[in-house]
C-alpha cells in the first residue's frame, strides 16, 4: 500500500560544507560567512551529527553516507535535490539548476541502496533537461502528495514545466503548479524551490498562501489540500523566511509518525500552529543555524525518503 511517509531516510555527512556562490543568485536564504572553511565544515558536521543522533533515538533508520572529498561538493548535504525514490522501485535522477551541483549524484549511492537491500526496478533520468538549460529539483522543486498522485510545484528558475510536465507523465501525477514569490530587498523574486514554502504529511498541509500572487492559483491549492483531506496550517510569510516550511513527516519502525523542522522553524510558530501539528505527529526539532545560514537550507533538504521496495 502507498504511504506519505517512510521509516527510512538517506543523508550526506558533509566533507566540504560551504558557501556555493553558483545557487546564491536565486536562492536568497544563503548568506557568506568569514570563517575558515575547515571550521565551517566542522560546525555543520556537528549539526548534521546531532540531527542524526534525534532521528535515531526516535527509532527512525538513517543511513548517514559520507561525503567524498573530491571532487568538492559544498552542498552534498542536501540529497533531496538530485534523485528521489518511490513504491514502484523507481528511483529519478533530476536536472540541477548549479552546474557544481551536478557532482553530488553518485552511482556508488544508488548500488548502496541495493547492497542494503533496497530493489530499484527503473532509473528515470531526467538529466538530459540539463543541456536546454531546463530545471527540476527532485523534492525541493517536487511536494509529493504520494498517496493522491499529485504534485505541488511552485515555477522558477529552478522548476521549469517541461520536465515538470514529463515527470507528471512518466511517473503518473496530477500537477498542481503556481507561482509563488518573495520580497528581497524591496523586489519581488520568485520562490528558488517549493519546500520552502510548502509540506505536505499524511494528515497536514504547512503552506504559506501568501507568497502565491495569483488569486486563482492559491485558491486551486487550497481546493486540491481540502478535497485531498488536509488539515490546513498556515504560516507567515516571516515565518517561511525561518523555515517553517521546510518540514517533512517521517515515521520510525513502530510506525509513529514525526514532524522534523529546524529550531529555527520551531521558534518562529505559535502556539497554535504547534499544537495543530502535534495533534498527528510527534514533534523533531534539530538546532541547523550554520546549515541554514550559509547552505541556504534546512532541515527537510538534509533529508532523501527511500520508499524502494526491499528486495
């Protein structure tokens, strides 16, 4: 039976963490900082193994793989971006806006998976996009509501609907695609990925309804969030500037299920909102400040859902 949420999670342990000056032109939650590099990685290998520490003493599989060392990859630590997993076996490869970020896919990752016991029917590779200059970024581009086939996308330089479109063929969901934007300094700037703005567990949706401009488009959201029996949780748009987007509902092998957000996230909700989402799930809150800053991510990017079929 198809579920929303999987007990097993993929996530990189950063070799080289830093600032990527390629994915800093659209996405406006990066900020430089002027440490030492070495000291940077450190602090985020910190973060990434307390996160990892939370997840598993909730009883949640982690598979933690380490980053290689070369070639450079300073945001292998969001595996989201560059392929996805599903009931069926298949797992899609996708076409990566930062040219830099086209390293982190590795094939050594994939037979890993099998080794583990997971089996892959199909290898959907939608990075032939990459040479018309056409973009979609696995779940960060993608809110998969895996039960209903639908997929909630928000169009940007990094979510083009040609592939769009093709994923929703090949893989068989219904689209539901917006615009959805931000104010930077003063200027309107679309939204570089959905999951900032968006997440959809099994019985919630965390949505922020006020970056979608278009009237018509935020009410088709709500339509298809209600219709498919979501309990509706809106955010700010302050609080999408914390993350408080940026949530994925995992389960452990009891199948309790838990929302993970940064601490970020967590502080910038109110009480309401909180009590809302502990109403069906437990709550996970890992402290990302160094991830967040200078990555430009949080904490659902750091985390790959496997729903592979064992072998």
């Amino acid at each position: 039976m198809i579920q929303q949420t999987t007990a097993t999670i993929l996530m990189v342990r950063p070799a080289n963490f830093g600032f990527n000056p390629e994915t800093a032109t659209n996405n406006f939650y990066q900020k430089k900082d002027e440490r030492n590099p070495s000291e940077i990685n450190k602090l985020a290998q910190m973060e990434f193994d307390q996160f990892v520490g939370l997840l598993l003493e909730k009883g949640i599989n982690v598979l933690v793989v380490e980053d290689t060392d070369e070639p450079k990859k300073t945001d292998a630590i969001f595996p989201n971006n560059w392929f996805s997993t599903h009931h069926d076996g298949k797992l899609v490869l996708y076409p990566m806006f930062s040219s830099n970020r086209r390293l982190e896919r590795r094939k050594d990752l994939i037979e890993l998976l099998m080794k583990k016991g997971f089996r892959i029917t199909e290898i959907v590779d939608l990075t032939f996009f990459e040479k018309d200059g056409q973009f979609l970024e696995g779940t960060g581009s993608l809110i998969l509501d895996r039960v209903n086939k639908i997929a909630y996308a928000c169009r940007s330089l990094r979510t083009h609907t040609v592939p769009l479109n093709y994923f929703g063929r090949i893989m068989g969901y219904e689209l539901v695609d917006f615009e959805a934007s931000q104010l930077v300094d003063n200027i309107v700037s679309p939204i570089y990925h959905t999951n900032v703005m968006m997440h959809v567990g099994s019985e919630i949706a965390v949505v922020c309804l006020d970056s979608i401009p278009m009237a018509s488009e935020k009410l088709k959201v709500q339509e298809y969030l209600e219709k498919t029996g979501k309990k509706m949780i809106p955010i700010t748009t302050k609080q999408k500037f914390n993350f408080a987007g940026n949530m994925l509902e995992v389960k452990n092998k009891d199948g309790a299920k838990f929302t993970v957000m940064s601490d970020a996230a967590f502080q910038s909700l109110g009480e309401v909102q909180i009590n809302s989402i502990k109403r069906f799930t437990e709550i996970i809150v890992p402290k990302i400040p160094v991830i967040e800053k200078i990555g430009g991510g949080s904490a659902r990017c750091m985390m790959a859902e496997i729903f592979l079929p064992s072998v």
